[in-house]
C-alpha cells in the first residue's frame, strides 16, 4: 500500500478525534446512569468513581430508586395519560401539516409565497406568548363585538385542549419540513399522475403521502418527543388542579423533587424512568427521523 | 317526654343529614398551590375527615410551576376554587386585580379569623380593609438549629444575645473549626437567607418592631442607618475569616437546602463541620433521612439571640395564604374547614411533617415530630403578643423582595464589607 | 366556454362557505363537545382508548368531509377550491393559536403592569436600562454566537470524520445523537449532577469537583473523603484545592490560572471576565443539538459527487483543503438551514436555564426573563416587552429565510 492510497481518515488522528467526542458525549450519562442504582446515602457518602475504584459498588447497586418511582400511586394512570395527549398531539399536526404541504409544494394558487412566508415566520413565536389567549379560547371561546363565533367551550382539563394547543405550536416547523421535503419528490411522477385525470385527493393519498413517509416520520418523532417531553402545556391545559389529569413528566419530577433536597437517587432514576418512552421511540424510528431530516434540509 | 324527644332528635338528624349530604354532596372543590411531594400528602390528607363529613370533593394538586401557571389561570378567567400561595403579597396581588373573593362573602366570621389568626396576619392578606387571605401554615425563622451534645462535649454555652454568639463563634475559631453553616444558593431565589438574617437583626435593632415595619413599609429609606447596622451586622458573620464553613465561595454556592450538612458530618477528630446554622423550620424536611428523625433532640434549635437587650423578643417567620375564587357554597364549607383549629389535626400527627398550623388555638400536643412542639409554641406565643413579623422580603414589592434585595445580598456575600453601602444603595433605588 | 350564471355564482359561493367556514367549525366543535361530555362521564381508562382511537383518526373526517362538500362544486372552481382547503386548515391554526396572541403581546408591550393604561415606550426604555435586562441581552447573544458555532463546527467534524470511517459509523453518529431524545430537563439534571458543588468537609459527588479536590498537592494527599478498607480518608488538609460552585461562578476570578494573569493586559481582562456559569450552560444545549446538526451535515456530504471529492484528492490538496474548498461550499446551504434553526432555537432556550439556575447569577435568557416578568414580579406589560424583543432578534432570519426562498424559486 502505497502512501498516497492510505485514506487520510484511517490515520489514528481522524479516528481518536471521533473517539474523544464519542466518549465526551457519552460519559454524561455514565455517572447519571450509574448512579440512579445506588442507594441515596451512598451516592452522597462516596463519589460514584470512588464506588469503582474501591470495589463497594458493585455491592450496593439496587434497584429501590427504580421502584420507589415506578411502583408511585397511580403513575400508571400518568403514562395512560401521556400517550392520550401525546399520540393525537403528534397525528393531527401532522395531517394538516401534510396536506398544506402537498399544496405549497404541488400547486398553485393565489398569494402561495405570502401565505407560505407566514407560516415560516411564526416558528418564532415563542410558545409561552400564546399561552393565555388559549386558555381563554378554551374557556370563553371568541366573541367579536358581542357575537359569539366560537361558543363557550369549556375546554380546559379534557385531552382535546392539549392536542389542539400542541397542533397550534408544531404546525409551523411541520409545514415547512414536510414542504421540503415534498419539493425533492420527483416532479414528473406526481405530474404524470395530474396528467392521467387522477384528483388531487387521489394523488395525495395514493402517490404524495407514501413517498413522504421518511419526512412524516422524521417531524412525527420530532413532535412526539417535544410533547411528550413537555410538561408546561400538559399542565396549563390539563392537570393544573386535578390531579387524575399529570402526565408522566410532570409526576415523575414531582415525585423527584418533591423528595427534597439532595434526593439524586430519584432525581436520576425519575429522569431516566421518564426517558425511557422518548428513547424506545427515538431508536426505532431513528433511521426514518434521519433519512426524513435529509430529505427536508440537504439540496446540492 | 321520652317520645317528643327521640323523634325531635331523629328529625333533627334528618335535616342535618339532607343539608349536610344532600346539597354539598359530590361538590367539588379544587385547590392548587406550591406544595408537593410529602407537603402535598399531608395537605390532602387534611381534608379527609372533612371529605367523610360532608361529602364534599376536595382536590389538590400542586405544582413546581404554580406561580406562573396561576398567573396563566388569573388571566384567562379559568382558576380554580382556592389557591394556597407561599406570600401574602401574591394574594394581595390578587385581591387587587379583582380576582379573589372577600371572606366576608364566603361567610367567615371575621372577628373570629383575627383571634384565631392574629389581627397582624391578617392584615397581610388585607386590601384596603376587605380581608381576601387566609392564613394557614407557619413557619418560625428566629431560630438557630445546634446539636446539644457537641455543645456539652465541648464546654460551649448556647448564646443568648449577639455578643454570646460572637464570642462563642471566635472561641470555636480559636479550637480549629468553623462556628457556621451558610448556604444561600436557590434556584431563582439565591439571596434570601441573607434577608432572613437581616430581617432577624432588624426586629433586634433600632425600635424593634417598628423600625422594622417602617423599613417593609419603605417609611425609612433603604439605606438608612438601621438597615446599614443590620448589614454591617450580617457581613461580619459572613465575612469573618473562619466563621463560615467553606468561607463565602461556600455561602454563595451552597444549595440551602444542603447548607447543615456539615453539621451532620464528623471529620477523623469527630468534630463537625459546624455547630450552628440559622435557618427556618422547614429545613428539617431537606435534612438527610438519618437526621430527620432527630430534630428536637439530637438537633435541635436556640431562639436566635437578642441583640438590644432594650427591645422585647420578635419571631420571624413566614407562612401560607390561600384566596378563593368564587363564593359557591362548596367553596365556603372548604374556606370555613381550613380557618378551624381542627385543620391542621391530621397533618400534625404525620411524622415527616414539616408544616406548623398559624391557628394560636392549634393543640400543639398533636404534632408527632417533638421539634414542632416546640416551633408551634413558640409561634402561637408570638402571634398572641403580636411579636410575630412576616419575612420582609415577602411583604416589599416583588421588584425589590424577589429582585434587587436578594441578588444584592448575594453581591454582598462576595464582594466583602466594603460593598455595603452600594448594595443599599442600590436596593433604595430599584424600589418602584 | 360559457358565461357562469348568477346562480351558479351563488352557489359556488354557498359550497365554499359551507367546505371551508361551517364545517371545519362543525368538526371543531363536535369533537370538542364529545370530549367536554365524555370526560366526566367515563371511566379513565376507557376515556384514553377513546382519546386515542378518536384524536387520531378524527383529523381525517375533516379533510374528506371538506372533499365530499366541494365536490358538489362546478368543476371549474374546484381547483381553486381545493387548493384552499389543503391549506386553509394549517393556516386557521397558525393565525388562531400563533399569530393572533403575537400580535396581542405587542399591544399589550404598550401597557402597565396590569395592562389598563397605555405607557408608550416605558416599558421599552426599561429593557435597554435595566441592569438586569442588560445582563440578560447580554447573555443572549453571548448563546447565539458560541452555542450556534460549535454545534456548527462539531457537527461538521462528527459528520464529516464519520462519514468516511469504514465502519462504525452509524454508531458514533447514534452516540452523538442520542441527547436528541432526552428532554432539556433530563439534561440539566445531567450537567447538574456534574456541576454539583457540596461544602468543603462534605463528599464532592459532582465529578469535575471530585477531580479537583483529589488532586495531590504541596505535599498533602487529597482524598475526597474516600473510603479505602472501611476507613474514612477525610479531607481536612489545607493544602487541597477547594472545591468551587460552578454554576455560581460569574467570572474566572476563582479559578487559579486566572488569577495568576497580569490584569493590565486587555486580553487577559476579557479572559479574567468570562462568565463560567453561563459557558457551562450553553455546554448543555451544544451537547443536545451537535447531534442533529451532525446527522444533517453527514448526509449532506454522502450527496457529494464522488467525482468532485476524487479530483481534489487526486490534485494533491491536503484533507483540510478538500474539506475548506470543496465540502463546505458544496453544503453551504445546509449549513445555512441548521444554523437558522439553531439561531430560532437558541432565542426561544427556555428549559435549560428554568430548570438549572432560573437566571440566578447573571445567567438568565430573554425567554425566562420573560416568564420571570410575568409570574415573578408579575408585570405583564414588561413580560410582553421582553417577547417582543426576542421576535425582533428573529426578524431578520425570517427576511433572510424569505430571500432565500425567493432565490431558489427563481433558480
């Protein structure tokens, strides 16, 4: 093997470069993780590395933290809940998102770059500014000069509230993915398709919604994280005061903190217990998510 | 005479029974507030004898995001039946937004409230003289939290007044250790243990009491004099080489809630890391769980000492405040339940109880931790002889309470005596 | 072609009102009256199954009832029609839930407190004179540069060095990637449990302290209160270093080599002034987002042409030119959309600041600053002061997103 035909990126730099962010990204999670199965008065007596060095971890490690959470009164009923404000937080998003996508992309109408601006520009809105309309929305519904166009609703505390919130505040980056991400279709399939009668209806069903799989997976993992993550608008819209209505996130870092002080051995162990869904979805959907990315943002 | 009598009875439980289960029966009424974990579960379950009673629902959920999702709540019109505040100024906030219903119109005697409760708290949740707050919990923060048994062992006498304490502090110096434990480290509030312990000097310096509600009141300037000695006062507690377990980087660093953990853990010479710690009662609740058990006795507290022998003994503390929303009668049976004695009987009697009732006429023999006992006397004595001030920081305006009076103490802990004057300065101009 | 009547003018008109006003209002309604019902009158688990089953395929009904409607339509309009309802839908939304409540915030920017009288610019002059509101302006940009660069530049380096790794890539890419799934929460709690500062005779638990207080030193052996055969080695000795509150740190000052620097160079000065805690925070954001910036980069590369990236190798340009002159340029405007979305997501960073310090020496963000006005001091004409600060900061994204789009469109 000649000099000139050993690939610059098998010298050991490229490689020990990767390694050294590899293991910096890693190494967060290490202690965190370690420590989540320690007794609470040892994580606080001896340093997690010390644990190691000196051998007593692997005799204390437990797994009480894990189950002083888990086995909490009605967590079940929060991880119900979760999924009841996350699974249709993620699904209607993304429908209206596709089909205003499909026309941004595909078809032509007045006021198309305006209309289009519009959408992109209200990424920015911050989510706690739209906060209070909403919940008046929900409450009171909308009155213009005295006339009632929305009746009173009295929304707040059912599940509707938060999908409809959530769709308020994922619309934006779900339109303008998916839009990308339909503008690298191939152009002479869905014409072709214009071309032989089919409708629009039929062409988003039948040619646009399949090939766009990867992006709606890519921005429904995008969502279903931030909603499941969230706990500001499950709390607004749903369980400020009742407790049957906490998602998991909110409980579990209740039952964290609400521990007091130094309790790192439920402060790791809840974080993780509440990390696990977001992970199991993040991994199976993981090659989706990023061909799905690639799609909305590379273009040569 | 036997008949008339029996059957009145029977009607008069009749009647009693269809009032009492047949018009409030499966009402229910929400409450929201700050409290959670086990404070949360000693709250709920101070409404279970009431729920048995009456059948009246009473929910509460609390929240770490309470004070901005109430104010979310306030705004859009949708609030639940009560909500428990950490300072009467939020509900004063309230009150004068127009969101909170009187107490009169929730049919409390008012007269009544002010025995039970003080005429002085009371009059924290007053607005232009219409009562919108009830009190609820106390907590007592002239108290200095010791261990009897490191004291003995060594000869050291609990201080009485300032001067003690110093002399005690130096001696301590002189044998090698550290006196205190200082930590006022707290996610967006760091700073106010510094204003307690300016509030405890306060009440102890110039006229006492008065000087001290003249200062909340901004009837004395920020800076002056008074104010001036009480921070000078603190600054030598913080800043006297070797009084503070780990110096100021300790003070400024350490999370409260972890600041008396020194006290608990004995280096190879079996002496603490320090030997007093001035901090509220709720501490005990942020203890490590060994410890927890013996507050009153292997831990347990000295009234923060006198400083002007001159001035009669103040406590402070600070407390819990609820507002009502609506005056629906599910609403004043709740409102009624929370101002009685009785409230707090199923709470006091749970050991990792942490929370004092403010009702003088609370049985203070129920509380089952023997550290309450003491704290709850002392609050209730306070309260009869109207020497019981609310924390300062909680009464001033938010911008100067909850802004430049607790970032400015914790510029004072690191920049050292000669920072004084500007802090005040700076506190006297933020004010609104 | 025949002229349209008035009746079927009219009716056109009808069929529109009726797919694009009335019955999205209706599906609106509906499921929003079924679900106030049902609530109270179910069991929990019963009413998740249903909350799943209808809130998920609900959405649907919306858009083949709006079909079946403006299929009654004359065919000429249908077009136009349909177009509408594709659209109409996502951008009723945006303007109820987004655009109606921003345009609101600045009315209310205007206001007091208590937002009942008018204030003019008041409450403007006190974002750009408030010390605190400085620090805090401060601090936003200091995020928007550092954080927006090295989720940049190390996404750049992890996509491109693994890219070209013959194997193992997916699996440094999924390391990288992997803090995408954890909630800014999670985190912070993290970087919290590595940040931890306890008091000097206390077990340093927080590993960058750890290290720190159990470094032999002037002779002394420091041993952060381990434990070797059952006996406590407690860490008395003078001699060790301290440990230090990162996150309360506002300068250097603590820090040793920084106080070793000559402070009348200007350089050292700024040195001597970097706000540690703020540094260590934006290391939590850098560490959640370097991995999707490095996902994206990586693919952009694998576009390439391998006949471009063959002819630099073969002309002798060493890795580092290839990867200046031929990579970068070819996937600048990848780089161009994740930086945009990094800036937007930089200006809204909520969570990690709420959750780790809430702002606490000199670290606070506008967004918590913002949240702070309102619930803190509770001043809601401030509150919507700072919201309209952070839109402004964003403004001339959305203008350089326009222009671009206006350029590719005409490319």
């Amino acid at each position: 093997m000649t000099r000139n035909n050993q690939k610059w990126y098998d010298k050991p730099i490229s490689k020990l470069i990767l390694v050294t962010i590899a293991l910096t990204w890693i190494f967060p999670i290490f202690g965190f993780v370690l420590s989540s199965f320690r007794p609470g008065e040892s994580i606080k007596r001896e340093s997690w590395w010390d644990a190691i060095y000196t051998g007593k971890l692997w005799t204390e490690l437990t797994l009480a933290n894990y189950s002083e959470i888990f086995f909490a009164d009605n967590l079940d009923r929060s991880f119900y809940n979760s999924f009841a404000v996350t699974i249709p937080s993620t699904i209607i998003p993304i429908t209206i998102a596709a089909f205003a996508a499909y026309a941004f992309a595909f078809m032509e109408f007045r006021g198309k770059e305006v209309l289009f601006l519009f959408v992109v520009g209200s990424m920015i809105i911050p989510l706690q500014m739209s906060l209070i309309p909403l919940v008046q929305l929900f409450k009171s519904g909308i009155e213009v000069f005295g006339i009632p166009i929305i009746p009173e609703l009295d929304l707040n505390g059912t599940f509707v509230a938060t999908w409809f919130a959530h769709t308020g505040f994922g619309l934006p980056l779900a339109t303008f993915l998916l839009r990308d991400f339909m503008m690298g279709l191939p152009k002479s399939v869905i014409e072709s398709a214009k071309i032989d009668g089919a409708s629009n209806m039929t062409t988003f069903f039948k040619l646009v919604l399949p090939l766009s799989v990867a992006g709606i997976a890519a921005f429904g993992t995008f969502q279903f994280l931030w909603v499941y993550n969230d706990f500001l608008v499950a709390n607004v819209f749903l369980g400020v005061y009742n407790p049957e209505n906490l998602v998991v996130t909110s409980h579990v870092s209740q039952l964290a903190v609400g521990a007091y002080g130094e309790a790192w051995h439920l402060r790791t162990s809840g974080a993780i217990i509440s990390m696990i869904v977001p992970l199991i979805v993040f991994f199976s959907l993981q090659r989706f998510f990023i061909r799905g990315l690639i799609g909305g943002a590379v273009k040569g | 005479m036997k008949k008339p009598l029996l059957v009145s009875f029977l009607l008069l439980t009749l009647i009693l029974g269809a009032c009492g289960g047949g018009s409030l029966e499966g009402e229910e009424v929400s409450i929201t507030g700050a409290l959670i974990g086990t404070d949360q579960d000693g709250f709920r379950a101070a409404f279970e004898p009431f729920m048995e009673e009456t059948g009246i629902v009473v929910t509460y959920q609390g929240s770490d995001n309470f004070e901005q999702e109430i104010q979310i709540q306030m705004e859009s019109g949708d609030t639940p039946d009560f909500a428990l505040w950490p300072q009467p100024g939020a509900v004063v906030d309230a009150a004068n937004r127009g969101m909170l219903t009187p107490l009169a119109d929730l049919d409390i005697d008012l007269e009544q409230y002010q025995n039970d409760f003080s005429a002085y708290l009371v009059g924290l949740g007053t607005v232009d003289g219409v009562i919108y707050g009830g009190a609820n919990a106390a907590n007592l923060k002239s108290i200095v939290w010791y261990q009897p048994a490191e004291f003995e062992a060594r000869g050291y006498s609990v201080p009485s007044t300032w001067d003690e304490m110093i002399a005690l502090a130096d001696q301590i110096v002189a044998d090698g250790m550290n006196p205190f434990c200082f930590g006022m480290y707290s996610n967006g509030a760091s700073g106010w243990l510094a204003t307690d312990w300016m509030e405890d000097i306060m009440l102890r310096t110039g006229n006492g009491v008065d000087s001290y509600d003249q200062w909340v009141n901004h009837e004395i300037p920020f800076n002056d004099p008074v104010v001036k000695n009480a921070a000078t006062l603190l600054s030598q507690i913080m800043h006297t080489e070797g009084y503070v377990v780990g110096g100021t980087d300790a003070i400024v660093s350490t999370y409260f809630g972890n600041a008396q953990d020194p006290m608990f853990s004995k280096d190879a010479n079996g002496n603490p890391g320090c030997f007093m710690h001035r901090q509220a009662s709720f501490i005990t609740g942020f203890w490590p769980e060994g410890e927890k058990a013996g507050a009153g006795t292997v831990t347990t507290v000295f009234p923060f000492p006198s400083i002007d022998a001159s001035l009669p003994a103040a406590a402070l503390g600070g407390g819990d405040m609820w507002g009502a929303f609506n005056d629906r009668d599910a609403t004043k049976a709740v409102a009624e339940y929370m101002l009685s004695a009785e409230f707090y009987n199923n709470v006091a009697t749970r050991p990792d109880n942490a929370r004092l009732s403010a009702h003088t006429g609370f049985d203070t023999s129920l509380y089952a931790a023997p550290i309450n006992k003491i704290l709850g006397d002392t609050i209730a004595a306070a309260l009869s002889a109207n020497s019981f001030r609310f924390d300062a920081s909680d009464l001033m305006p938010p911008e100067v309470g909850a802004g430049s009076f607790w970032k400015e103490m914790m510029n004072l802990a690191v920049e050292g005596p000669g920072y004084i004057d500007t802090a005040l300065d700076t506190i006297e101009n933020s004010w609104p | 072609m025949r002229e349209t009547t008035q009746q079927e003018k009219l009716m056109s008109i009808g069929i529109s009102m009726l797919a694009l006003g009335i019955f999205p209002l209706i599906w609106f309604l509906s499921q929003a009256l079924l679900f106030r019902e049902l609530t109270d009158a179910i069991s929990r688990n019963l009413l998740v199954v249903v909350a799943l089953i209808i809130g998920s395929s609900f959405i649907f009904l919306l858009f083949l009832g709006m079909d079946k409607i403006i299929k009654l339509a004359p065919k000429d309009n249908r077009d136009a029609l349909e177009a509408r309802m594709f659209v109409g839908p996502s951008l009723f939304m945006i303007s109820l839930f987004l655009f109606y409540p921003a345009v609101r915030t600045i009315y209310i920017s205007f206001k007091d407190r208590y937002s009942k009288d008018f204030i003019g610019f008041e409450n403007y002059k006190w974002a750009f004179s408030d010390p605190e509101m400085i620090v805090t302006i401060r601090n936003q940009i200091i995020w928007l540069f550092f954080v927006v660069f090295f989720v940049l530049l190390i996404g750049l380096v992890v996509g491109w060095l693994s890219d070209r790794l013959n194997k193992g890539e997916a699996f440094f890419k999924s390391i990288v990637f992997l803090p995408m799934a954890i909630s800014a929460v999670g985190a912070s709690a993290i970087f919290k449990f590595i940040y931890e500062y306890r008091p000097p005779p206390l077990t340093q638990i927080g590993i960058i302290n750890g290290i720190r207080v159990s470094v032999d030193r002037l002779g002394a052996q420091c041993m952060n209160n381990r434990i070797i055969n059952g006996e406590f080695n407690g860490f008395d000795n003078e001699n060790c270093l301290k440990p230090i509150g990162w996150l309360q740190q506002r300068d250097m000052s603590n820090l040793p080599f920084a106080q070793s620097l000559d402070a009348n160079n200007w350089f050292n000065n700024i040195v001597v002034n970097l706000p540690v805690n703020t540094m260590l925070l934006m290391l939590i954001m850098i560490w959640m987002f370097t991995g999707f910036a490095a996902v994206v980069f990586s693919a952009g590369i694998k576009a390439i042409p391998q006949e471009i990236m063959e002819a630099g190798q073969i002309d002798g340009a060493s890795e580092i030119r290839v990867f200046r002159s031929i990579v970068i340029p070819y996937i600048k405007s990848t780089i161009i959309v994740v930086g945009t979305y990094m800036v937007v997501t930089v200006l809204k960073a909520f969570d990690i600041i709420y959750v780790s310090t809430r702002g606490d020496l000199e670290t606070n963000l506008l967004a918590v600053k913002m949240l702070d006005e309102f619930s803190k001091y509770r001043n809601f004409g401030r509150s919507a002061t700072v919201a309209v600060l952070i839109f402004v900061c964003v403004l001339p994204i959305i203008i350089g997103t326009a222009i671009r789009e206006k350029e590719n469109a005409q490319s």
